[in-house]
C-alpha cells in the first residue's frame, strides 16, 4: 500500500486522538518502511519475517521499552486498516524478552528539578531579554503546574484566570489522561503569575499559546517546539553551574518530576501528589519519586 494513502486513512482519526499520538503512528510506519521495504514494494501488512527485522534494527538504538511503544503503535495501525497482526507471534515474543534480558527493561528516567535547583536556574538568566522573560516563566510555570513537556507547551492566554490572591487559576484544555477533553485546573502563585505577567505583557499576548518560538527581542506566534524546550532547560541549567552530566539528563518533564519529589519530601499525601500532577495512576508517581522515598535504614 502506498504510505500517502496509509497516512491519508491515519489522518481521518484527527480529533478522534491527539495530534502527537498521530505524530507517534507515523512515526513506527516511517520507521518500519525504512527497514522493511522490500524490491517488489510490499511492506504492509507487516510480515513476522519483517517484525523480526524491525525489531533487530530497533535494538540497536532503542531502549526494550521504546521498542515496545514502537509494536504498539505499528498494531494500532493494523487494526485501523483492519490488516491482520504477526505480532503476537512466539518468535515475536522471544524477541522482545531477548532484549530485556539483555537491557532491562526501565526507562532512563529524567533528572528532576527541584525548587533550589529551579531558582537557580532562574537566578542565573538576565531578564533585559524579551527571550529570557519567556524562559523564565516557562521555568517556573512548568514547575508549579507539573505539566508534561507539551501540556505546557499547548497552554493557552486564555486558560489564565487572576486570582484573589495575585497567583493564577490555569486551565488546561486537554492532558495526557483526559482524552475526553474535559479540562484540567490548577493554580500557580503569586510569584509565578508576575514573571509569566512580564512575558505576556512585554510580547504583546493577548491570546494563543502562551510560550512560542522567541529569539532575543522576536517571537513567532507558533508553540515552543520540543527540541528548543529541552535546549532552553539545558542551557539555563548549563549557566546556573549544573554538571555536564546532569544538563545531559535534563528533559521537558524535568520540572514534572522535581516537583513531585518536594513534594514527596515535605510529606504531601500519595492523593495530593497525583491530583496536582494529573496522574491516573499511582505507578508513574512511585517511580518518579522512587529515590526521594527511600531512606537509609538505620
């Protein structure tokens, strides 16, 4: 089948699942079509002799986790072209457990930001620029609210409410765990809301996505890409004094995990913890947290 009209067929679910679960299935036919694609033009549906092929290739770059989220998103695809699935096959099986034997089989899990390192970070930029008044409040914001990298980077001007208090209310349209789109709330202080005030007001937002493609003194009205979010974390990180190893492990969920181990160390409850950080699940908090939770016996 020609992969513009498998992406054609991929692109009717817009709006039935987010944008960056799309980006994911094109992303595993890409990925597939590149290692598979055969003389006589024949990739789909995929064979067991391909998947095998795929999945070797795979393991030369990727985590077995990784690897894993690849098949998922492949079978999906399968299953909306209504194309009959090989990845349940033994050998296919054998495979994945090969490469979990041999690696393991956890994420390598970001480095967390805590709120000494977040004013750091903060402390070291020089706010003259209207790129850095961005990035500061992209710091910060992305700390107090614990988004995911591109929950904060969809935040919109018009999910801030003032209030009483001088902080913000911040609704977030759609997250991760809210595929219905029944919104999101939470707060941020006082102190967050004035540097993300100084942002807006200097760039002249009055609405659309509150963080956007700047450079020096210009903005373009398009969202932060993921790649400058990870840069603009590292080299802030980088400035304060952080070690190269360190920076190296620094990502857009940096902000997401620091907080939610402050607030594993200043006693906030399991239930407070995963209402503030919007989880579903309690296993993805234990695992941020997993390093703060433990303390040495005596």
């Amino acid at each position: 089948m020609n992969l513009d009209r498998l992406f054609e067929s991929l692109d009717a679910l817009d709006g039935a699942v987010s944008t960056s679960t799309l980006r994911t299935y094109r992303r595993a036919v890409r990925s597939f079509a590149g290692v598979c694609a055969t003389e006589s033009g024949k990739i789909f549906p995929a064979s067991e002799c391909n998947l095998l092929r795929w999945i070797t290739s795979l393991s030369e770059t990727c985590r077995p986790v990784t690897i894993r989220g690849y098949l998922v998103s492949l079978r999906t695809v399968h299953s909306v072209m209504q194309w009959p699935w090989m990845g349940e096959a033994i050998s296919i099986q054998h495979a994945l457990r090969k490469q979990h034997r041999q690696y393991g089989s956890a994420q390598r899990q970001a480095l967390g930001i805590t709120h000494e390192m977040r004013d750091a970070m903060i402390d070291a930029t020089d706010p003259s620029s209207l790129e850095v008044a961005m990035h500061r409040a992209l710091v910060r914001t992305g700390y107090e609210t614990l988004f995911r990298g591109a929950e904060l980077r969809a935040l919109e001007v018009g999910g801030l409410s003032r209030r009483p208090d001088g902080g913000y209310d911040i609704h977030l349209r759609q997250s991760k765990t809210d595929q219905a789109w029944s919104g999101f709330w939470t707060v941020v202080s006082s102190t967050c809301a004035e540097l993300l005030d100084t942002w807006i007001t200097r760039a002249g937002l009055d609405s659309g996505y509150v963080f956007l493609q700047c450079r020096q003194d210009q903005y373009l009205p398009k969202p932060l890409s993921s790649k400058a979010h990870r840069i603009i974390y590292r080299a802030l990180a980088a400035r304060a004094g952080f070690s190269k190893e360190a920076v190296a492990r620094i990502g857009t969920h940096s902000m997401r995990v620091g907080c939610a181990q402050d607030m594993v160390r200043h006693g906030y409850s399991l239930a407070q913890i995963m209402r503030r950080g919007n989880w579903s699940s309690s296993e993805m908090v234990a695992r941020y947290t997993e390093a703060t939770a433990l303390k040495p016996m005596f």
